[in-house]
C-alpha cells in the first residue's frame, strides 16, 4: 500500500498544470468508479477528476457520491479513506474494508485522503466513529466493484459469472485458465450498472479483518519520510507566526513593527484574527522568509494588549462556580428513573462525594499548522492536518465568503490531534494571513501558543450521592455534573436551561447501566469565556472518573469486594459482565496481593465501547508506585485487533497522564503551563507495565480511539484507596504520599 | 546573513543564514530533510533528536554557527532503506501511531545502542526520558529498543549503507 502523501501532492500541484493531467488520463485510459448510486457515465467521468487529485471541487460536485475506489488502465488500485489519520490508524483499517471485500491486498493499493467533498459522507474522524460508521458502507462498496470486475471479465470471455473467481486484484476463470488484472478490465467494469445488494462475506471468510497486518503507515514513520502538515512547503511560501495575548482574549492596542521589519528576510508584520466559534481573538503577525526568522521578530513586536476584562478569569473562580451550582442538582436527564428525592429521604445510609477533573491541553506533538493559498481569482487551497475535510471546506468557504467550490483542501497526516485538530482556528487564521499577504502562508503555532492559547477540554465538577437500605443495598444514585458545555460554546447551541446530552456521555443510563430503582443524572451549566473543546473521549473522560470512583465508594459502604459489588448491579448487561470476568481472571483479581500493595477497578462504556482496567499499585517509601495495568476492551470486532491494543495502551498512558501531571490552570487571565517544563505528560521512565487484553467478538464494530481512556483513572484512584484509605477526589494527584 | 557549511549525513551543504538560527529550522526549511521535527523550541520534547558526532542532541536549540566541522546524522541517515535495526525492531514492534516524536525517539536509541549493547530498563528510561510521545508509544518503544539489541548482536543486521560517520 502507498500511502498518498503531500509531498507528491505538492510537487505534482505544481508541476501538473491541466494540460499535463489530460496527458495523464490520456495514457491511463478510461477508469473505473464505484458509486452505489449513479449512472454509469457521470461515474468515469467524476473520477478522471478525482484521481489527478487536482482538479476544483466544482467540477465534481455533480457527479456525487460514495466514490471510494479508483481502478486505472494500468492496474493502479486507489482507494479513498474518508477519515483523516491522526495515528489511530484509519488509513489501514478503512481501506482494509474496501479491500476486504474488493479482493485486494493492502500491498497492492494506494491510499489517498478524501477532500472533504460532500460525496464521500461525514468525513470527521471523532467520536470514535470511523470504523463503526463506515463498516457497512465500505464493504459494500469494495463488493460492488468486484462484482463489475466479475461480470467484465464473464463477458469478455464468454464465460457464466458463477464460474469466475476474484483473487488478490485479479479475476480468474479456474476452468480456462483464464486470467486478467484488474487494471485490464477497468474500462468494461464502468460501463456496468452498479449492483445493489451484493452478498458480504461472512466473518469466517475475512481474509483481512481482523488479521493484524502490519500496519503500512509504519516504514515511512521510522525512516523520517512521512509527511505531516507542517513538512508541507509550497514555492514562495512565507512562514507565519503570531503573537498572541498571553491573557485570555486581550486585544491589540498597539505594537511596534521597525525592529521586525529589519530582520532578514520579514515580509509582513500585521494584525491578525483569530476567528473562534464565539468570539474573534486579535493577535499580531510576522510573515517572512523562514520560520527562524518570523520567530525572531516575533520578540520584538512589544505588543501592548487591553485586557483589564478577563483579569478575572481564573480556573478557581471557574470551579468555585462549578462547585457551587453543583450543590444542589441541576437540570435532570430524560433517563431518570424512579424518585430520587423521596429514595433519598427514606434512606438508611447516605453518601455524597465531589470529584473534580482539571482543565487539560491536548498537546499533540505537532503544533497546529496550516499552509494556506488565497489566490487572485478569490479561489484557496490549503494543505492541513485536520480531522474533519468537509468541516475545513466548509469552515473556510464560509470565513472567506465564497462557495465551497472554491475551495481545495489538501488532507494531511496529522502528528498528533486528540481531538485539537478538528477545531479549524488555525485554519482560518493561516486563510486570513494568506489573503492579506497575496502569497501562500504557512503558519505554525509554537508550543507556547498551543498550550496557552486552547480551547482546551473544560475541567468539571461531579457531586455524586447515593443511598443504601438496611439491607445495604443500593437504592439511590444521582450524580450532578456541572461545568462548561462544548454544545453550548463551540457548536453555539444555547444549553441554558437543557440538560447537555453530551455531559452525559460515559455515565447516563446506557453507557453506565448500573441497576438502580432510583437514580439520576442531572447537569449545570457554567458559562465561560475559557475556550473549550472535545479532548480525547470528551465527557466521558471527566464525568466517569467521579461515576466510577463513587460506585467504589458505594461498594466499600456495602461492605462488598468492588468487583462483587459491579458484577451484582450490572448482572443484567452481559457484555460489562463478560468484560469483567476477563479482567478478573487476566489480572489475577482474587490472588492475596503481599503487604503494601493494592488493586483498583474501574469500568466503562463510552462510544459504544466497554473497557475496563485493574491497576496494581503499592508504597515504596514515601511514594505511590504503579506497578501494573491490566485492561479488557470490548470493540465488538476488531479490525485491527494489534492497533486496537495500540490505542488502548495509549490511552492508559494519556489518562493517567491527566491524572497525575498538571493540568491547564489559568490565573489573571493567563494559562500558567507555557511548555513541557509545566505541562509535562508522563515519559517513558514514569510508566507502569501495560497489558491489554482486545475481547474476541463477532459483534458490528464499535468505538477503538477512545474507549480506553475513561476508565483508568478512577481505576488508579480506586487502587490507591485500597492502598492506603486515601479516596482521591480532585484529579491531578501526586502519587508522592 | 552569513554563508555557512555543515555537513548532514555524510553530505556538505552551504546554507545562507543567521547563525543564530537552530539547526532544526536550518535541516528543515534549508535543507529540505523534515524528518526531524519541531515540538517544543526549548529542548524538553526530544522531537527534533539528532546526533552531534554520534552524540544525541536537541537540535532546536543548537545554533548552526556553532556546529563547525561536526558531523549530524539525521533520521534520513541512519540508513537509506529502513535497513537500521532500531528501525526494523520498531517495524516489527509496530511502534508507532502517529509517528510525530518517532524520529527523535528514534535517534535516541540508536545513540543509546551504540555504546550499550545491552540496555537495562534504567539504561533505556535514562537514554530515553527526555523524548515525549503523546500517542504513548513507550511501552512498544522499550520494547523495540530491547528488539534492536538483540538484533544488533547478530553483525548482518547492521545497515550496509554508511554515510554518517556517526554509527
């Protein structure tokens, strides 16, 4: 498999003029597309522009839909992956469902991102969504272009189709010996009607799904070839960096530009925008010759911000907010069940506990970029590591004022997200400076920019209680989340008043379906002017440390084993108990741990997606050492079963990380944490053994991305309680006791 | 702006800049070798990991003047076919997710090998704390790193191709 880089995009967008692609679909002939939904004719037609990669958006826009391979002439197999690569790994796992069912190996094709057309669907890779969404549809796809394949090479020679097998990117007829690439029989296949409804494979036949091939990404990652957005250059790009207010949303109010301008090779020094989805942040800009060089006059700048209005915004008076609406329950979710209030007054044994999780950065190792190229007909193409290709198209479309058409963006390999890179300000800031510049910009955010600047995931606050009868069962439970709403400030849809579904997510009914007569989730809002955004399993990752630790809490009150204690109240959900039989037995859960060592669980579902962890942790000297992970995570079927232990591993690393490092704390209007030195996730010699335990299943694919991260560290906290009796309810800790 | 030669992977190149300016930027946008990247600027990531005659250093904070007649080794030239046995140990090891910090990870370990054959954990944690992954790798690069080992004992491993001066 080729992965479809920029580099190759860069060079060929500058060397092939039109005239030079019409040379090339002149000497790879007439091609094949698969659409499940035209007519045949529009289908060759869209993909002779598809596949140079080149051509505007308006020339394709009515030859629509579903178009994910490309067969040429010349036996060139090009499948489309319509979710961005940020290491999860779609750029396998996708096209092994097209090749699953096309017949191909993943050696023998080219894999290409798609370029945010409306054709190819919803094309965000978040929410854990990129397998589970396109399982169906892919496969479907690669079967009805073998089918075509099939049928062409029946015809040619004359032979009955049931009598035809398809086979590594060949056809063959076993009888006659017959046999031809696909490449050969291409243009007959695109002249056939589309079938519908072909046959899938069974699991048992799967040739790929499921087999843990090597991931083909990986060569070029350790030999330094691969391309990511920021190795992207274009001729006279100008390099871009700015300034930006160190407190949150100070604007300009003046700046020097003499220093700057006699640097070497500075071209531009101008204010810039920062477009939010609330608010238009200022900055000041420097465009030149080379990075070093905008960075160096970037020091002299001098800016002089206004910003008396957010002195006040502070991460504590955030939570003292939080905290105080938390007090009393908020706005109740749809899925409560029972009387809570009455359960409540009636009770025998009451709890309550208040957890809080920080505020954190995703700090992917690759800063934000982007290489923007306003050009003088009002057209722009951009070459960005982003998750989402139609929201780049769209967000910038909109931004510029122009129709989508007019608008190419170049996917790139994306070192890094977490989720910051499907939010597009930088994007539009490198539009912005590009047009005001009249040249291709390329702006890269530093490491000071990312980590101060945001939006970052909100910190939340869960006030949790519940209640036993003198039986010492659970009757009661209601856990109240408040704290800031992605929904509410990013997507712009007023939750005041409304219980945020999304808050929700990991701990409501379904994904937490803990059997309670009376139980509730209920959410306050807390408006801010601190930018959030998702951060790898969004909600789930704030909400579910407080749910899970608290069951704890419950089980310890009942005077029962945890696990015990989960296995009762889940016995109806037998995928939870499936999960946590297996844990049980990987992590030696019944074993007599020796003194000064303890063992923690902790369980959850979120994007469709049971994981659960035991951590073992014991006392060395004055110190906290965890010295064991165990997880069992359930994604139904696995594609790539090896990757999905690779996600999960990195999401114990990136949850205990956020458990145990500094979050992001904002003081006067200004984020504390400026680089590693203060925000310092944890590093090779701070990390416990991992094992990771992928759960055979036969069932539709679910979330693989972020499953994993939820539940450990309530497992972790869950573990230290045993340890030492110490119940850990604000999140980061130190594991110094 | 001043004429300056240093030698990357066993080739000369002049490049015309400050000499203040970090090798990282000089290798990235002069040079055209983007391998090496840029995650912090301040020498606490390990993204931008190269070797100063064999020696691992950030070359986000190394001023190009100051390089002299030293030679870099860059992750293009550890080898011209990801025939370096860190590398296959962290092909075979499936190392990397999103690849960002791997190159530095990399350069790192190879400087590590070079005088430990046979790295401890400490050894490794040692030689290796100082480069950040955020997809979190590290389980799979201790790993790797104790694959290349073994695979280094073994002399038809090593790469054929030697034009760093720096292995």
């Amino acid at each position: 498999m080729i992965i479809h880089h920029s580099s190759f995009t860069i060079y060929h967008y500058i060397m092939q003029t039109r005239r030079d692609f019409l040379k090339l679909t002149g000497k790879f002939g007439a091609l094949l597309a698969v659409s499940i939904a035209l007519p045949v004719s529009t289908q060759a037609k869209t993909t002779q522009k598809t596949i140079n990669g080149d051509e505007p958006i308006s020339e394709i826009i009515d030859f629509e839909m579903n178009q994910y391979i490309v067969i040429t002439k010349d036996n060139k197999i090009i499948l489309f992956n319509p979710r961005p690569d940020m290491g999860q790994g779609t750029n396998q796992s996708l096209p092994t469902l097209l090749a699953e069912e096309l017949e191909v190996d993943l050696e023998q094709v080219e894999v290409r991102f798609t370029n945010g057309h409306s054709k190819f669907g919803g094309q965000n890779a978040g929410g854990s969504s990129s397998i589970r969404t396109r399982y169906e549809e892919l496969r479907e796809a690669g079967a009805a272009a073998r089918v075509m394949l099939v049928s062409a090479a029946a015809k040619r020679w004359g032979v009955p189709v049931a009598e035809c097998v398809a086979e590594k990117g060949k056809v063959l007829h076993p009888k006659t010996g017959k046999a031809a690439l696909y490449g050969e029989l291409s243009e007959d296949a695109a002249k056939l009607e589309i079938p519908q409804g072909t046959k899938l494979k069974e699991i048992k036949d799967f040739k790929l799904i499921g087999k843990d091939a090597p991931r083909l990404d990986i060569p070029n990652k350790v030999s330094g070839k691969a391309i990511f957005g920021i190795d992207i250059k274009v001729p006279n790009m100008l390099y871009a960096t700015i300034q930006r207010s160190p407190m949150i949303h100070g604007k300009v109010q003046r700046f020097d530009m003499d220093a700057a301008m006699k640097i070497a090779g500075v071209k531009h020094v101008l204010k810039s925008e920062r477009p939010l989805p609330y608010k238009t942040l200022e900055g000041v800009a420097v465009l030149a010759e080379t990075y070093w060089g905008a960075l160096q006059a970037r020091k002299t700048l001098n800016v002089v911000w206004e910003n008396a209005d957010y002195q006040s915004v502070t991460t504590e008076n955030y939570f003292r907010a939080a905290h105080s609406l938390a007090k009393s329950a908020g706005i109740i979710y749809k899925d409560a069940v029972g009387d809570v209030s009455k359960a409540w007054d009636i009770s025998e044994t009451k709890l309550e506990g208040v957890y809080e999780t920080p505020f954190t950065a995703h700090a992917a190792m690759e800063p934000n970029n982007t290489v923007a190229w306003v050009k003088d007909d009002g057209s722009v193409e951009v070459w960005c590591p982003v998750q989402g290709p139609d929201s780049a198209v769209g967000k910038v479309a909109d931004y510029l004022k122009i129709k989508p058409e007019q608008v190419k963006v170049n996917v790139q390999l994306m070192g890094g997200s977490f989720g910051r890179k499907a939010y597009l300000d930088y994007v539009l800031e490198a539009v912005y400076l590009s047009k005001q510049a009249r040249a291709p910009v390329k702006l890269i955010w530093t490491r000071e920019d990312d980590l101060t600047q945001g939006p970052f995931r909100p910190g939340m606050v869960s006030s949790l209680k519940a209640a036993l009868d003198k039986n010492g069962s659970l009757t009661t439970f209601e856990h109240r989340m408040a704290g800031a709403s992605i929904m509410h400030q990013v997507l712009q849809h007023d939750q005041t008043g409304k219980a945020d579904g999304w808050v929700a997510e990991g701990v409501n009914q379904e994904d937490s379906p803990y059997a309670i007569p009376n139980r509730r989730q209920t959410f306050s809002l807390v408006e801010t002017p601190i930018p959030i955004v998702w951060w790898r399993s969004v909600y789930a990752s704030t909400s579910v440390f407080g749910q899970e630790c608290f069951i704890d809490e419950i089980a310890h009150a009942s005077k029962k084993d945890p696990l015990d204690f989960r296995l009762e109240y889940l016995k109806k959900e037998p995928k939870f108990i499936q999960v946590l039989k297996l844990l049980e037995e990987k992590a030696n859960y019944r074993q007599k741990l020796p003194a000064g060592q303890a063992i923690g669980i902790a369980i959850a579902r979120s994007f469709k997606s049971i994981c659960a962890y035991a951590v073992t942790v014991s006392k060395k000297d004055n110190n906290i050492v965890i010295n064991k992970v165990v997880g069992v995570i359930d994604v139904g079927l696995a594609v790539m079963p090896d990757n999905v232990k690779a996600q999960t591993e990195g999401n114990v690393i990136m949850g205990l990380s956020t458990a145990l490092k500094s979050g992001i704390t904002i003081e006067k209007g200004e984020v504390q944490e400026t680089n590693f030195h203060a925000f310092n996730p944890l590093r090779i010699n701070e990390i416990p053994t991992i094992e990771i335990h992928v759960m055979p299943s036969e069932a539709a694919p679910s979330g693989a991305g972020e499953p994993g991260l939820p539940p450990i560290a309530p497992a972790l906290c869950n573990a230290v309680f045993n340890l030492n009796g110490n119940r850990i309810r604000k999140l980061p800790f130190s594991l110094e006791i | 702006m001043t004429k300056i030669q240093i030698q990357v992977n066993g080739t000369k190149h002049t490049v015309e800049a400050d000499p203040e300016m970090p090798l990282l930027w000089a290798l990235r946008d002069l040079i055209g070798l983007t391998g090496t990247k840029f995650g912090c600027g301040m020498t606490l990531c390990g993204a931008c990991t190269v070797h100063l005659d064999g020696a691992p250093v950030r070359s986000c904070a190394l001023p190009i003047g100051q390089i002299k007649k030293s030679h870099i080794t860059t992750i293009e030239g550890i080898s011209s076919d990801n025939s370096h046995p860190v590398q296959k140990a962290w092909i075979e090891m499936q190392t990397p997710q999103c690849g960002y910090c791997q190159s530095g990870q990399i350069m790192s370990a190879v400087a590590l090998l070079k005088n430990n054959a046979h790295p401890t954990d400490a050894d490794i944690d040692a030689a290796l704390a100082g480069n950040l992954c955020r997809c979190g790798t590290y389980p799979r690069i201790r790993a790797a790193v104790k694959r290349a080992a073994t695979l280094m004992k073994d002399k038809n491993n090593m790469p054929t191709k030697s034009d760093t001066g720096s292995r």
